[in-house]
C-alpha cells in the first residue's frame, strides 16, 4: 500500500481520542424500568469525578475506530501496491497491412501480435496504464496515454492493421515522447528490424509476430481509354511473391455485372497484365481470388475522362508554324481550336488583351514596352534554366542556337530561360488563371525547332494548360496520394468525399486537395447532393505485397525503471479508496443503528 | 415489553379461584341481586317499622304490634341488589416492563376477573379514560384486554367512566409522580367502595446494589446514568417505600383497601395478600 498524501495519516490521531473519549465516558449497561422518577435525585453520579475503570470494548468503540482509521486512509491518499506510480506500457504497434496476412492456418501476424501485448498488459497490475499508437505517415494514439488495462484491452480488439507501408520513425519518436524515462517500450511488427529495414530500437522490446508467406497481389494499375476507337483497357502488375509461378482467377465487376472472368498465371517477380475493356463502362472493380494479403487483391478503377485541350496555332506561315504543328499532332488529347485553352502567336500581338482563360506563348520580337536597350543577338549558351518550372520539365537545350533574342526591359517578367542576364524565356506579368509566356525567339532562324527539346516545350505547355482544366489531374490514385481537382469555378455548395463509410467535409475553393485516404475504395465528391466526380482510390503497395520478410522474434528487452508513471485519474480509481468509503459508510451508519437497537431489545 | 395481550395462567388460576370481592359493611346500590341493597327490597333480613299507608302489603303487617298497640305498622326489608364492580386496569407499558411483572400482572388479573364473577357483580373493566368500559362476561375475557402499549397509566387521568356507587377496584404499579391523597380521593368519588391494588417487581421496590446502569424508563420519560450504589439504593427504596405508605394512608383514610402483591408470587399467594388486605373474600 502506499500513501499519495501521506500527511493525511496525521488523522490517525483521531483513533486515541476517540479511544480516550470512550475511556473517559461512562457507558452504562442499559435497563429499563418503569417510574424513572423514584431514581432521579440531585445526585445521579458520584462525586469525586470518575472512577478509572477498564476501557470498556464495545461495539461502538470499534465502529467508531474503524470509521477513523477508514476515513484517515482516504485523507492520507492510501492506493493500493504502487498504484500511484503505475507501470507504463507504451506499444507502437505496426499497423502496416502486412500485419493482416493470414497463414494457411487462418491466424495473423495482427492476432499473435495482440494476444503478446495482452499478456503484457496482464502482467501489469490492475493500477498500470497503457497507450497504443498506431504507426504510420501520421501515428496515432488509439489508447491513452496512459488508459487502464480494460480500456487498451478494448482498443487492440478494434485494431485492423490496414495502412501502406512506412517507417516506424515517427512512430517511435511518439511512442518514446509518450513514454517518458519511465515508460516501457513495446514495438509489435510482422518482422525483425531488419527486415523492416529499421535499425535496432534501444531500450524496446521488439516483438515480431510474422512468417514467410507467399503472395500474389496487384501493385499497379491503370485504366485507360481511346476515345475515338471506343474501347479502353485495364493494365496490371501483378507482383507474386513466391518462388514459382502462381495462377488466380481474375474478375472484372462493373458496377454488379460481372464483366470478365478469367485464369491469369502470374510468373515469380512482377509481371504485367492488360485487359481489354469497352469504353464508357462505370467503375469496375478487378479482384483476384483471395490468399495471403487480401487487401492487395482488389482495386477500384474509375474510367478516366480525359481532358482535351484546345490548341491554337496563330503563328505566322513559315517553319515555326510548321514545327508546332508537328510537335501538336503527336500529343494525344490536344484538338484543334480557334478559341482554345492555349494560344501561340506572334508577340506582337501581345498587346491584345487575350480572352478569358486563354494561356498564350508567344514567339518573336515584343511588343516596344518589353523590350529594353540593345540589339537583336543569337546565342549557344550556356542556357541558365529555371529547372523547378514544370515547363522547363525534361529540356536540356543542349546544342540550341537560341536566334533573334533582343533585350528585354527589367519589368518584362520573371526569366525562366536566361544567358547571362539576357532573358531568352520569360513569363509575363499578367492574370494567375491565364499565364503568357514570351519565346524571346525567332522561330524562323533558330534550330531549337529541330531540337528534341521542341516538342518537349510544346508537351510541357499544353500539359501544364491541361492540368489548368476543370477536372481531376488523375483518376485513379494510390493511398496517400494528394488528389487535386480543379473547379475553375466557386462552389455552390458545400463540398464534401465520401468513401465507404467515411464522408467529410472538404473546404469551400475552386480547387480541392486531400490526401487519398487510407481506407481505399471510391471516393465521390459531392457538391450538396450533386455527385461531381468519381475517383479510385487503391492499395497497390509493393512492399506490402511482400511477405517473404515476415519473421518471428523477439529482440531488445524492457528498460526497467524504479518509477512507473503517475496515476492520471483520481483516487477513485483505485479500489482501495472505494473499499474504505465503504467501510467508513457502514461503520458510522452501524454506529448509529445498532446502539438504537440494542436499547429497544434491551 | 410487549404488545400484545398478556396470557394468564389460567390452571394455575383456577386453581386458586375461591375468591370473591369483599363487599362493604354499608349498603350498596345496584340492580335487584343477591347483595343486600341500601334501599328497602323483599329480602328476609328486616329492616325497619314504618306507619302503614293505604296500597302497602297486607302481608307485611305486624300483627303482633298491632294487637298490642292498636296501631298498624309495616316491616320494612333490606332490598338485595348486583352490586356494579368496576375493574380499573392499568395497562400502560410499565405493567409490563418484564416477563415477570407481565406474567404476574396476567395472574392477577385473571384472579379478580374469576373473584368479580363469583361476586355475580355487574363487572365493566376501564383501562382507559377515552374509551367506554367493557363488561365482563366470562373471566377469560379479560386477557384480550390486557394489551399494556399505553405511554400513561389510565389512572393518571383527571377523569373515567366509573360509575356512581360502584364498587372499585384498582389494580397498578403506581409507579407515576402523584399526590397519594388526590389520587385515591379522586378514584373513590361517589364509589361505594375502593380497593387500591399495587403490583409491582420485587426488584422495583427493592433493588440490589449494581454498579453503574444506564436507566431507561419504559413509558418514555427519559434515561438516566446512575451508579447504582448503597446510597442510591437507599435513597430509592426510602422514596418507594413513601410512595407505597402515601397510598395506603390516602386508602386507610377514605375506607378503601390497599393491597400490595408482589409480581412474582404465585397466584395463591396473591389470592391470599388481597384477602389479606380484605380485598377479597373466600367465597
């Protein structure tokens, strides 16, 4: 037993004097009697004051002692064993969905991890506390810190380990901030630290759970479409983990239809699979039977819509109109428009405010305000390059003779391209929603349009235009991929995902940016009631496909220290304090019945 | 202490009935009975002469008086009369305070309900100032009577139903605060006859030296802490000692009978402390 205030004991002293008092008192056997008058005089006791008898050990002395001793306890913070420093039990456990794959036998590294933190948290006393983290690219804390036994035993039987795979760093680091010096350090996986790639934890007790497994599971996957033939397809990687080639029946589901089922062999290693689909089915889900790792056996993929964007050509006739045509036709998902998304044209006509939303690239000599003092130069380099512009994504300018270049004002705008501090490329002050960017080139002398870079720039621009576009930049993600969606527009209602059993809220913009959650599945985005867009979200995680490394163990061992934590919760945690309420209660309220009784029998 | 009715012994009762209230020397009222009256009746026992007036009973003439002084007189006879016996009981809880006393009291009680049967007297039993007396029919009767819960003895009411010239006998421990001249004066008005009948413990009027005792009086009139001691016991019995003599002054004084019975006696030995006391007579 010990004692959180022990000052409290000074109540102690109320023991002697309720014993004094009872020593002092007369107590007389009780006697009833009729006609108490003919007794009653003006001398009812001796005189002399009283006589030292022997402390008379009644029923009502030990109540009253109890009660003290009870109460001065209670006072003195009295828990029961060491239950103001109880042990504290910290596991990181692993939630990778490794953890979920099931033996031959149909037990999971999940339940042998679970069942040896139980028998941890069996050895604590019933006082301990415990906290479970969740490891991951965001830990969490699912029990605690610092709950009772009953409360973490709760928490691990809901427990599904579901997530990609990642570090146990900040796990860790969590686990050891939470566990303080006097914490003790449980780390649950399917595998050594080795195997996990993670080095040895001091101070922990690493208990791997896992075995070998063989597993075949989908690591990647894609769903694509060609329009004008009116067909699609779906593209899989199969990755199989085991040492010879292994069939799975392979089933295509579009909406509840079954649309194919058929027997796929997949070789050792990884290995591709493309199936043929039509065009224009809803989201179909390809499953393969199911073994080891369920998880790695579905996905969810959603036809992807591909955004088309409207190019214009308004260069002039001659070789650079030539080129870009050439470089434009090769690019799938590009039409041809008048009134398009992108616009390259001379940059003489620069001064024309361009029409909403309408990207420019402008080739030539600048408009007069641009141009700064100087004359007209060409250059071989060397080409100092913005490498963090995605339109500069993939150029090289290697061997480019970069022809008719003229000096530009200070004020022309942010240089992309530059020799010396000539700006070859630049992008123009102007609106967010509709850059220009300003070829300081004549496209008629330079041999950049026969450079490989060409068309690179050309694809970078009309990409960069494309992800501009309303719409989704994918449609079929990976857990924990960002998912950006472009609105171009203010929302008219409140914006919310739903995935499964999951909806949230999302925040009013015109572009939406979440993190593919880790449930997978499909994911809609909703505008008030309107469904806006469908997505895939999918498990494809090779390292999680794996379960080769799986591995059975213990390593490292509790640091035992003297001082466990501090009861977080109040004395009515303990059983003790209710036991001595308990009894404090019942002793003065015996005390005060029983005297009443004991004179009516008498 | 108890609350439901006493039961009396009635073996041992009947055992020892021969008993029957002692009635006064003077005349008493009372409905036409066995017991020679105050007024003038038809028994053999003669009375008085009167002057004969015309309607009286030829029968009752004195002939031999009237032969020798010409004069017709009448000879006037005792009437006999059923005496009206009132039984006050006290029933509150000190008449009970133990198994004893309870059992002594059911004893006596039984005792007097026998003797006022072989009385043949109209026999009501008050316990009560509030409610209306109940006649006696059968001796048993009495004991669902006796149901001592009372906080206060009836006699310590300023008022009951006695009945005028009625024969009294009163049967309690007086162990309540009283004046014995007004007590007794006050059961006795317009009685013919009283009997005052005080029972109690012999412990209650002569108890033993204890040590300390935590007393507790039974009708709810307080505790108290007392050594019980030489001097306390002295002081005690001195003042029950008053208490019994008060009533059997105020009793000797009016003409009633006072009688002491201890509740532990039997019940033949009650029966002969009452006829002692001339409260009781062998019938």
């Amino acid at each position: 037993m010990t004692f959180a205030t022990p000052l409290g004991l000074i109540a102690l002293a109320a023991i002697p004097a309720i014993v004094a008092i009872h020593f002092f008192r007369r107590r007389f056997p009780p006697r009833t009697i009729a006609g108490l008058f003919l007794w009653q005089t003006g001398r009812h006791l001796p005189e002399g004051g009283g006589r030292i008898d022997k402390l008379p050990i009644t029923m009502s002395l030990l109540l009253e002692c109890l009660a003290a001793l009870a109460l001065s306890l209670i006072l003195a913070g009295a828990r029961l064993s060491s239950a103001s420093d109880a042990r504290h039990l910290v596991v990181l456990l692993d939630d990778s969905a490794s953890m979920a794959a099931r033996s031959a036998g149909g037990d999971r590294p999940r339940d042998r991890g679970v069942r040896r933190v139980l028998s941890e948290i069996d050895r604590l006393e019933s006082t301990g506390r415990v906290t479970l983290i969740v490891s991951g690219e965001r830990p969490a804390v699912i029990a605690g810190p610092g709950v009772l036994p009953a409360a973490a035993r709760s928490a691990l039987e809901r427990w599904q380990p579901r997530a990609t795979h990642h570090a146990l760093e900040l796990g860790l680091r969590l686990a050891r901030e939470l566990a303080g010096r006097s914490g003790r350090l449980m780390i649950v996986s399917d595998t050594t630290p080795a195997g996990r790639g993670e080095a040895e934890v001091p101070g922990a007790l690493w208990v791997a759970a896992g075995q070998p497994l063989t597993n075949v599971g989908i690591i990647a996957a894609e769903r694509t479409i060609v329009p004008e033939q009116g067909r699609g397809s779906v593209v899989l990687t199969l990755g199989n983990y085991s040492d010879a080639a292994q069939t799975r029946r392979l089933r295509i589901v579009a909406g509840d239809k079954e649309v194919s089922s058929t027997q796929v062999s997949a070789p050792p290693g990884v290995s591709t699979l493309k199936l043929p689909l039509a065009a224009g089915l809803p989201t179909v889900r390809v499953g393969l039977e199911d073994d080891a790792l369920v998880r790695d056996n579905e996905v969810v993929l959603v036809e992807p819509r591909p955004n088309l964007v409207a190019v214009e050509n308004r260069l002039p006739e001659g070789r650079g109109h030539d080129a870009l045509n050439r470089a434009i036709a090769a690019l799938s998902n590009v039409t041809r428009s008048e009134s398009g998304h992108l616009q390259f044209l001379p940059a003489e006509s620069l001064e024309t405010p361009p029409p909403p939303g309408v990207w420019r690239a402008a080739f030539g000599r600048p408009p007069a305000r641009l141009v700064g003092n100087g004359t007209l130069q060409d250059f071989i380099g060397p080409f100092v390059l913005e490498k963090r512009h995605p339109l500069l994504s993939g150029v090289t300018l290697a061997g480019v003779v970069w022809a008719g270049a003229l000096p530009l004002a200070s004020s022309a705008g942010r240089s992309i391209v530059s020799v010396g501090d000539r700006p070859m490329l630049t992008e123009l002050p102007g609106s967010a929603d509709a850059p220009t960017v300003l070829f300081n080139l004549d496209l008629e002398r330079t041999n950049l349009i026969r450079a490989p870079d060409w068309p690179i720039l050309v694809s970078n621009l009309v990409e960069l235009r494309r992800q501009g576009l309303p719409g989704p930049e994918r449609w079929n993600y990976r857990i924990g991929e960002w998912i950006r969606i472009r609105l171009g527009r203010e929302p008219k209602a409140p914006l919310r995902m739903r995935i499964g059993e999951l909806e949230r809220t999302l925040p009013p913009g015109r572009t939406i940016e979440l993190v593919a959650p880790a449930s997978g599945g499909l994911l809609e985005i909703l505008e008030g009631q309107e469904r806006l867009f469908e997505i895939g979200v999918n498990f494809l995680d090779e390292a999680e496909s794996d379960l080769r490394a799986g591995a059975a163990g213990v390593s490292g061992a509790f640091v035992d220290t003297a001082a466990g934590t501090r009861g977080e919760s109040g004395p009515w945690s303990d059983p003790l304090f209710w036991i001595l309420l308990t009894t404090a209660a019942a002793a003065i309220l015996t005390n005060w019945c029983v005297p009443a009784v004991e004179r009516r029998i008498a | 202490m108890q609350a439901t009715p006493i039961r009396a012994d009635w073996p041992a009762i009947r055992a020892a009935d021969a008993f029957r209230i002692a009635m006064p020397r003077t005349p008493i009222g009372g409905r036409s009975g066995e017991r020679l009256g105050s007024g003038t009746g038809s028994s053999l026992e003669f009375q008085d002469y009167r002057t004969y007036a015309p309607g009286d009973d030829l029968r009752h003439v004195d002939w031999a008086a009237y032969a020798r002084s010409d004069v017709l007189n009448i000879r006037l006879y005792r009437e006999e009369v059923a005496p009206r016996l009132d039984l006050v009981l006290d029933v509150s809880r000190s008449m009970v305070v133990t198994d004893d006393k309870a059992r002594g009291y059911g004893a006596l009680a039984g005792l007097l309900a026998c003797a006022c049967a072989r009385t043949g007297a109209d026999v009501r039993i008050i316990t009560s100032p509030a409610n209306a007396p109940r006649p006696l029919t059968r001796p048993e009767d009495i004991e669902q009577l006796l149901v001592c819960d009372a906080a206060a003895s009836a006699i310590e009411a300023a008022h009951l139903p006695l009945r005028r010239r009625s024969l009294r006998v009163v049967v309690s421990d007086f162990l309540f605060p009283h004046d014995p001249d007004a007590l007794t004066n006050r059961l006795a008005r317009d009685g013919a006859w009283l009997a005052l009948i005080q029972l109690t413990l012999r412990d209650e009027a002569e108890p033993d030296v204890t040590s300390g005792t935590h007393l507790i009086d039974v009708e709810g009139n307080g505790e108290l802490d007392m050594v019980l001691d030489d001097r306390a016991i002295r002081d005690y019995r001195a003042r029950f000692s008053r208490l019994r003599s008060g009533l059997s002054t105020g009793a000797r004084r009016i003409g009633a009978r006072f009688a002491y019975v201890p509740a532990d006696r039997s019940v033949r030995d009650m029966g002969r402390a009452l006829a002692a006391a001339g409260v009781l007579e062998s019938a």
